[in-house]
C-alpha cells in the first residue's frame, strides 16, 4: 500500500466520527467517509461483486486531489466502502486519477482511466492509463497506453469508456476541439494495450457545448444509445437550467465510419443535481447506471462539515416507445420497511397518519378530472417544505425547492419543470435526508434533488385544487 494512500486512510479515521454527526448525511445512497465524492468511475461486475470506484478527494471539500475510492456490493444495495485503489502519485497522474471505467479480461479487472498533469504555469497534459487487478481490490498501474491527444483537439481529453464488440476493445473518449467546442472520439485495440485512433464520433451536435465529459455508449436490444455531459449549453425555457447538463441521443454507432445517426438530445434528469452518469451491465443483462448528485462548480452546504456530495441509486434503463426510462432497480425492495397504504378521495390539503418522514420510499398515484394542480408538499416543518406537483393546465410536472431548508445556487434557480401529458400522475420518490429522486410515471422522467431542511421537518401533505383520487404506498427505509 502507498504511502499516499495510508495518509488518506489516516484521513477517514481523524475526520469520520465528526462527519458522521451531520443530519444530512444519507441513510442508504453512496457518499465518501470523508471529504468530496463525485463521478461514479469503473462501474463493473466481476467475480460475483459490484464495483463501483469514484472520485475522490479525502483531504478536502475541493477538487484539486482525486483518487479513486472504491465500494463493492454484492446485490447493489448494501456497498462496503473498501480501501481506494488509485492514487495520484506517478508522474503521469500526479495531479489526479481522473475519470473512467472498467472491463474484465483474461480474469483481471481492468481499469481504464486518464492520468492528469500540470506543470507549474498550470498547462495540461492527459494520458489514458491502465491498472489491473487479479482479485478487483489491490491495483497495479500499467501507466500510460495512449499518450496524446489526435491533432485537432485541445488538451481538455478524458474520461474514458471501454466496452467490447466481438474481438475488439473500443474507447470513447470525451474531448474538446481546438476550436474550443465539444466532442468525443473513438479508438479501437485488439488486446486493451495497444490503441488505434478511428475519428471523432460525427453527430449531427458540432456545436453543443465546448466540453463534452464522461461518454458512455452501449446498446439495449440492439438499440444505441450515447451518453455524455455537455458543458455550456444555455438554457432553453424548462431546458440545460443547470451549470452543467447530463443527457442522451438515441442512434446506432458505426466504428468502421465512426458515424452516429441519431435522434434529439434528451437530459436524463429534469432536477438540479444530476452530473457524469456511469452504465454497466450487471450478471442479468441490465444496463444499470448510477451518476453523481451533485453538479461542479457549485456550493453545498456540508462543505463546512467536511463531505461534500453523494450519488445517486442504481436505475435500470430500458428503450420504451423511442424514449430511454429509469427505473428503481427491484433490489431496492430489500430494504423496505413499515409499510402503510392509503386509498382517498379529496379535494383542499390533507395528511395522513403515518404518512410522514425523512428517509422513506413513496408510490403516489394521482388522478383529477376538474383539478388544475395536485401535488405533494414534502419534508413540511419550521417554515419549510419540498413542493412536487402536476400542473393539468400547463401539462407539467413541478419541482420547487425554494422553501426546502437552506438554499444554495439560487443563480440557477429553484424550480425545475418538465413536459408531461398524462391524466394520472405517478409520484416514486425516494428521499433520503438531504437527497431526492423521483419517478414520474414509471420513469418516463426523473428528478433528483438535493435539499437540506432542518431535521424536524418531516411532514408530507397533499393538496389539490379539485376532487383527486389518490393511491398512497409507503415505506421507511
């Protein structure tokens, strides 16, 4: 073991007991012992365990160091935080492991990732590096395995995922051109050491942002789909109102053209704090992605109790009707608790007994034919709520966080809306002390937000303007 790696050891066990005392901190999504977490890397199946590593700084709430920690799970509910795996500590990663992934071979977890370095006037240079692993826990780097960016493109080049077609390994990497507009790029290698350069990905996007971070593409019954994090798309109305965007195209990549004919750019979440989601594929066939909740650039509150950030929880994706959805993945059931049902018909504002909490699972259905909004005030107390709800009349669904606790990165607001026409709205809704997914009809969209009310605030009401049936299933968690 490192040296560096026993120094951020010593980290956790200084700092973990005075970490854990903050309230926000989450009952069952993923965070670092200590200091700042964000993208999910190497997301994986191998030897009968999940593994999922992340970026890590264990020494602050910043992002100037990043290791890659390390979770492992053996059925994606209940993670074991295990000792990290990468360290930067070689000159071609001395000032970050950046982002990655993994992919077995030959019985060896192997982890693909890129190496950054800056020299002392700041400038960058990247390098995509390999470590490989016998038994997925202790790591040796195998250093750099492509060593340059291609010309035409700046050295803002990272992030690597690899997946396997066949014979071949293939690599998206995303990039910016010199032009300082976004892009990723495609390589191809016979045996995961030695790469060939195919061409920047042509899409029908030459001008979508100026960084695209974290690729990831892979198919679901034979239909593509390419997922990326585009930085500096402005904001359209309910659309790309975060820093920072996560989304979608749907499209079949060719690698002998290096050609992606696709369909629109969609976001993968309508809330706040959504960014750099990872796939894998799990011993079932599911395509299961998680992402980091939380977006760069932007203050949270527990930065001042040393941690900061969290990720979100395992969603399956499946293609229905042209569209990509998320769903809970079903192992989430295991940890249900406590339940309570509720069937009502009502009109105003109400509350249920036992309808309340800060760490819950909720199915919400709704249903109005002369109501003009219905919704759910959530995590009510101490002047405070958590307002979701559908509009009828505008035909969208409303997140509002502007009452939720203390407010943070009010310059990108506090409401997040989306599309949806339906007669009946279904709310599933995971909230977890300072974290909040939602569902909306069985994951057709997905909200995630995070928000820090006071510890107290644990009352759930639910309102309309207009005769509404409602369906209520509840668990603790």
């Amino acid at each position: 073991m490192s040296e560096l790696i026993k120094k951020a050891l010593g980290e956790i066990k200084s700092k973990k007991n005075s970490v854990e005392k903050d309230y926000h901190r989450l009952d069952y999504h993923l965070m670092a012992p200590t200091g700042l977490i964000n993208d999910p890397n190497g997301f994986s199946y191998y030897r009968g365990k999940y593994h999922l590593f992340y970026q890590w700084n264990p020494f602050e709430c910043n992002h100037k160091t990043k290791f890659w920690g390390h979770f492992q799970s053996e059925d994606l509910v209940s993670w074991e935080n295990k000792s990290p795996v990468l360290a930067p500590e070689d000159w071609y990663d001395k000032n970050g492991c950046y982002s990655g992934s993994a992919i077995e071979k030959d019985g060896q977890l192997i982890l693909f990732y890129t190496g950054n370095v800056k020299d002392q006037y700041g400038n960058r240079e990247t390098y995509q590096c390999l470590a490989v692993s016998d038994n997925g826990e202790e790591f040796q780097k195998l250093g750099p395995v492509i060593t340059n960016q291609p010309n035409g493109y700046t050295r803002h080049f990272r992030d690597p995922k690899v997946w396997k077609d066949r014979e071949i390994y293939y690599s998206v990497i995303g990039a910016q051109r010199d032009n300082l507009t976004g892009a990723a790029v495609l390589y191809s290698s016979n045996d995961i050491k030695n790469w060939s350069f195919l061409g920047e990905i042509k899409t029908d996007l030459e001008n979508f942002g100026y960084m695209w971070e974290c690729p990831d593409y892979f198919e679901i019954n034979g239909e593509g789909v390419f997922i990326f994090s585009p930085q500096g798309i402005d904001a359209e109305n309910d659309k790309y109102n975060n820093i920072y965007q996560s989304g979608y195209v749907l499209g079949k990549l060719d690698p002998k053209t290096v050609n992606l004919r696709h369909g629109e750019f969609s976001e993968l979440d309508r809330g706040f704090d959504f960014y750099a989601p990872q796939t894998m594929i799990d011993k079932n066939g599911r395509r299961i992605m998680m992402a980091w909740a939380g977006l760069p650039e932007v203050d949270y509150p527990t930065e001042n109790m040393g941690w900061l950030h969290c990720l979100t929880m395992p969603r399956e994706l499946l293609i229905i009707d042209g569209k990509l959805v998320q769903k809970p993945v079903e192992e989430m059931k295991k940890i249900r608790k406590d339940f309570v049902e509720v069937q009502d018909l009502f009109s105003g504002k109400k509350s249920y007994p036992d309808i309340e909490g800060d760490s819950f699972e909720m199915i919400c259905r709704l249903k109005s034919i002369d109501a003009g909004e219905v919704g759910i005030n959530l995590r009510v107390g101490n002047n405070e709520k958590t307002v979701l709800k559908y509009d009828y009349s505008e035909k969208k669904v409303i997140l509002d966080r502007g009452s939720s606790g203390e407010i943070f990165a009010e310059e990108y607001g506090t409401v997040r809306k989306c599309f949806l026409d339906s007669l009946e709205i279904v709310f599933h809704i995971f909230m977890d002390k300072s974290l909040i997914e939602v569902f909306i009809n069985d994951g057709e969209e997905v909200f995630t937000a995070r928000i820090f009310p006071d510890e107290k605030s644990s009352g759930i009401e639910f309102f309309s303007d207009g005769k509404t049936e409602i369906s209520i299933k509840k668990w603790n968690i």
